[in-house]
C-alpha cells in the first residue's frame, strides 16, 4: 500500500474523529441492526443446529423467496447466546458460495492438471485403490505375534467441513477397514 504523509495525516484524523465519536455514546450498533434487517426483510426465520460439534449450538437462518439468504447466532440459546464460533459463523458463506467446488476434480498420477470426472469414475477408483491396499498390506498379526488388524498404509484426515453423523460413519467404516491412523480437522 503506497500511502502519502498528507494521506496518512487524513486517515489518522478520521480515525480519531471516529474514535472520539464512540466515547462521546454515538452508537454504531443500532444502524448496523437497521441494515441487517433490511437485508433480511420479508425473510421467514427458521432454527436450526450447527452440525460442526457437539455444542449443537441453534443458528437462525433466514429463507426469501426459496432460498437461503443469512444465518445468525440465536441470543435465545443458553449455551451460546448468539455467539457462533468460526465455522457457525461462515454457515451461510461455506454452503451459498459461487467458489465451491460441486463436482469432483481428479489428477492422474503424475499428472499437473485437474480433470472434471463423474462421481461413478471417482467412487470406483477410490474404491479400487483401498481394496488394493488393504489387500495388500493389511496386518493381522505384529512382530510379537499379537493380533492387531490394521492398515499401516491408509490414513485419513477429515475435513472442517464434516458434520458430526459424517464423522461417526466415516469412523466406523474406517475402522471396519482396519485403518486406525485417523484425524479430523475439528478444530477452529
């Protein structure tokens, strides 16, 4: 940022003007309120639960016309009090979003270059891929002869973006495989 002295002297000026104004009671709160309901005007409000942890704490959503426009922390829930963390807060942002990727991309191997494939190609190689490795290396005994049932070679890290019965079932399926290097990005 390529900023002159006069310029800085200016932004220093508003800053304190703005700064002297919120001490003096001048309160931003209520006109930031206005434009949020002008925003979510005529929008039905529904509760629904975080799915992000166990606080299952309640978010507001709000739906016009069929869809979902804003989400919010509810001030009525005791454990959170309209406080949502990182993840609740994004709610809206991480499932309304023209960025997010909705169909699988796959890179061969050795490949630089990302290809758009059908979920019918990707649930079968994934699938492919773990039967080779667990057919592969699985383990059913360690060097002292105890028996250990596992897949030294599989891990997996889960996404932020996991609910909570998606992590359980993942879970499970991954230790049916024998696979017990297992991690989740839960945490903000």
């Amino acid at each position: 940022m390529n900023i002159s002295r006069r310029g800085f002297i200016k932004l220093l000026g508003a800053g304190t003007a703005c700064y002297g104004l919120s001490r003096m009671g001048v309160d931003v709160a209520q006109a930031q309120t206005y434009a949020m309901s002008m925003k979510t005007a005529g929008a039905k409000e529904v509760v629904s639960i975080c799915p992000y942890c166990s606080c299952g704490c309640n978010i507001i959503m709000f739906v016009k016309d069929g869809k979902f426009i804003s989400s919010e922390g509810d001030p009525d829930y005791p454990v959170s009090e309209g406080s949502l963390c990182a993840k609740g807060a994004a709610f809206h942002a991480l499932h309304v979003n023209e960025h997010r990727i909705v169909k699988p991309l796959y890179r061969a191997p050795g490949s630089d270059k990302w290809v758009e494939k059908d979920w019918t190609f990707m649930l079968s190689t994934i699938a492919k891929r773990m039967k080779d490795a667990r057919d592969r290396d699985f383990k059913v005994k360690n060097d002292k002869g105890q028996v250990v049932n596992r897949l030294d070679t599989v891990m997996h890290l889960g996404s932020a973006l996991m609910d909570n019965e998606e992590c359980a079932v993942t879970v499970q399926m991954l230790r049916a495989l024998g696979v017990y290097q297992i991690d989740h990005q839960a945490r903000v």
